[in-house]
C-alpha cells in the first residue's frame, strides 16, 4: 500500500497515512486538505519526471544520469507547484510507492531543495540502463535524445509503464473554483504558462479539450467502451441528469444545458453556479468512461460546490460509482459535513449487504455500496490529521463534525426558552 508522510511544509505539521483507494479529507479552510492532496498527486504523476530523465540521458544510458536528471527535474516540479513559503529548512514530504522505492523530498539550511531516493530506486535504474543497452545494441547505433527520435520516445514511455508502480491511468486533478472554466472563453487563456497555478492550469486545458471531443454522440461513444458495461453508463446520465436538472450538450465546441423548464440551449456561462461547478466533474466522469481503461487515480477539490442538498448526495453517488470501477482510487477535500451522511448510507448498505443483498440491493443500488476496507476519512485542522472512521462499525462517526449545528441549536433552544 503506498503511503506518504509531510512535516512542516505549509499549513502541515505532522501527517502521515496509508493511501486507500477511495479517501475523504473535511475539515475548515486553510487546514491543510489541499496541501495534502496536492502532495498525493505530486508525487503520483512523477511517471513525467522519470520518463523525461530517461529520454534525456539516452546517448550514454548510463543510470548515473539518468538518477542526476530525475531528480533535478523533481526539483524544478516541486518549486513549480509550490510556492517559497511552503518551504523551510524543516520541511519533509516521503512518498513510499511500495516497500522498495520512496522518494524524501527535504531542504538544506541553505534553502536547496534535497531528493533522496531509497536502494530501490538503483534497482530500477539499472534494469532501465540495461534496457536501453540492449535496444540500442539491437538498433546498430547510438540512441538519441527524445526531441530527435519518436522511437525513443516511444521506448521511455513503455519504461515507465512497465517499471513505474502505477495503475495505468492518468492522475487528475480537478480544482475548487470550476466556475472560472465555465465563465472564460478560450481565447482568454491560450497557454498554461500564463495561469500562476500549474494544476488550475492543467485543468483549463483539459476543459479546452473537452469541448472540442464532445458532441451530441456522447452517449452513443460511451456506450461502445469495453471496460464499462452500458447500465454503469446509462446510470451515469441518469445521476448527471439529477445532478444539474438537466443534459450537457455541445453546440459549435460550446458546452450547453438543455434544462426541461427552459426552451433553447443555455450557455454553461449562463447556468447556476452549482451547474457551472458540477459540469466540469460530470465531463471528467464521461471523460474517464470514453478512455475505456482501469487504474484512474483522481483529486476532486469541494465536489459539492454551491449544489443543494440533493444534489450534493447524487454527486457522491456518482463519484462513489466512479471510485468503484476496476482498481481506480479518489481523493475528495470537502468543508462540508452533509456529504459525509450519503456515504455513511452507502457504508452501511455494504454491511448490511453481506448478509441481505437482495433486499439492500432495493433500497440502495449494489454498485454504490462503499467496501470499508477500501475507504478512508479524516479530520484535518491545526496541521494534523484524524481519522473519523469508527472501526468497530466500519462508519463515519459523525459526532462533532457538525459542532457548528449543534450551536446553534442550543442557541435556537435557549431564546425559544425564553419566549414562555
């Protein structure tokens, strides 16, 4: 299982925590949620790194190079995503991807940035350092670097499937803040480079290309994918149709809503901010459907945004039916504890489940049933982290989460009690 460990870096004190498939993270702003998050996909989308370093080192394919490039390219990523004041001569993040390779990045008093590769790592490299002899042998010639040779480009990123201890799917990181994407047009935004924040960045141009892939035929496109069978389709439409009251349409590379109470098309720009906000999630749920694979690794910043109760529970339905598709993991960062409620419904209907399926099956739809081994939930204040999970029962205990409801209700009760 991998696992990561952070100390004082940013809003971060001391955490450290097994990552599982399916990981709730709730707690006040600026605790730390998206801190912590970022760090996950930081360290999971490091396969970029790694093939670059051995694309870059290939006319010598030595291993000493390649280690040299990978981590002054981790370097350079991490001072990317994180801004100087994160960092301080105590700061540590570690990522352990397996029992053998995990990365510690550190920094010296000298305020340069350290990365430190566990014995695992020399193993691997020597495999790609072999790797890359023996097709070079075969090839009669030198090896070239990557911006001169497709080949090799291709042979980098085969290492890095093959030796890289990742699921085979894409991370993604889908920010808080979607209805900047709903209001911009294309044209005001151009390259990545010109928004501060690399992961809002990498968002926007997915958004871009989401309106250029889609058209009217989604469905149909979705329902010939071989990994996913047309009723999870056909109930992701449903629950997307539930979520924003109506169905997404494109319309000249334009996202629209077709709403049953409005004639015509809205623009997504001249939709609800709980619209604006949730339609960028439905697209990336389609969008991991289309690519047909398994192993999808995904952060949703506050998936609940602006969404009305109702909603909010057919969101966590539908990311819950997301989380559960063949070896794929999701991290959420919520404020909110509403959202917790449905998936301690979904908890208990797969305990419940195992002794009475047909009858839980309808009341709750068995591929919505949350495995508590899978799940994880913790509290994040003060630096720290907690998990609310009850072990004895397998659900979140949702006692004191909602302290700021039960103020108020003994507030309620206090004036009611001097109304007689």
């Amino acid at each position: 299982m991998q696992r990561i460990e952070i100390e004082n870096f940013g809003p971060i004190k001391n955490v450290a925590f097994d990552i599982k498939d399916y990981t709730v993270f709730i707690g006040p702003q600026a605790s730390g949620k998206s801190t912590i998050a970022r760090a996950v996909y930081f360290f999971r989308t490091l396969d970029e790194e790694l093939c670059s370093a051995i694309s870059l080192s290939a006319p010598d394919c030595r291993k000493e190079e390649i280690i040299s490039t990978f981590k002054e390219s981790i370097t350079r990523k991490a001072l990317t995503i994180w801004d100087t004041v994160f960092w301080s001569s105590k700061a540590m993040l570690r990522f352990h991807y397996n029992d053998d390779l995990s990365i510690t990045i550190s920094q010296a008093e000298s305020g340069e940035i350290l990365i430190s590769l566990t014995s695992g790592w020399n193993e691997l490299f020597s495999r790609v350092e072999h790797i890359l002899h023996h097709v070079q042998n075969e090839q009669g010639e030198k090896l070239i670097k990557i911006y001169d040779a497709p080949l090799l480009r291709g042979i980098a990123g085969q290492l890095v499937s093959n030796l890289f201890p990742f699921p085979n799917g894409r991370p993604a990181f889908i920010p808080a803040g979607r209805i900047l994407f709903s209001c911009v047009e294309d044209n005001l935004i151009s390259r990545e480079q010109e928004l501060a924040d690399v992961l809002v960045a990498r968002f926007f141009d997915f958004c871009k290309f989401v309106k250029r892939k889609y058209k009217l035929q989604m469905k149909l496109v979705l329902h010939s994918r071989k990994k996913i069978d047309s009723s999870t389709i056909d109930k992701i439409f449903s629950l997307s149709r539930a979520i924003l009251g109506g169905t997404i349409e494109f319309t000249n590379d334009k996202c629209h809503l077709s709403l049953p109470s409005q004639e015509g098309l809205i623009q997504i720009a001249d939709a609800s901010s709980g619209q604006q906000e949730a339609v960028w999630i439905l697209l990336y749920v389609m969008y991991h459907c289309y690519l047909d694979v398994a192993g999808f690794f995904t952060v949703i910043e506050e998936p609940e945004a602006h969404l009305f109760p109702n909603a909010q529970r057919n969101m966590m339905y539908l990311l819950t039916l997301l989380a559960n598709q063949s070896e794929n993991q999701l991290m959420l960062t919520t404020h909110s504890p509403y959202i917790l409620t449905p998936l301690n419904n979904l908890l208990l209907a797969h305990h419940v489940g195992q002794s009475k399926r047909e009858t839980v099956g309808q009341i709750v739809d068995p591929d919505l049933w949350i495995d508590p081994e899978r799940f994880e939930c913790y509290y994040v204040d003060y630096g720290t982290i907690s998990s609310v999970m009850d072990r004895n029962t397998g659900m979140i205990d949702l006692a004191g989460l909602d302290a700021v409801s039960s103020t108020l209700n003994d507030q309620y009760d206090q004036l009611a009690a001097l109304e007689d």
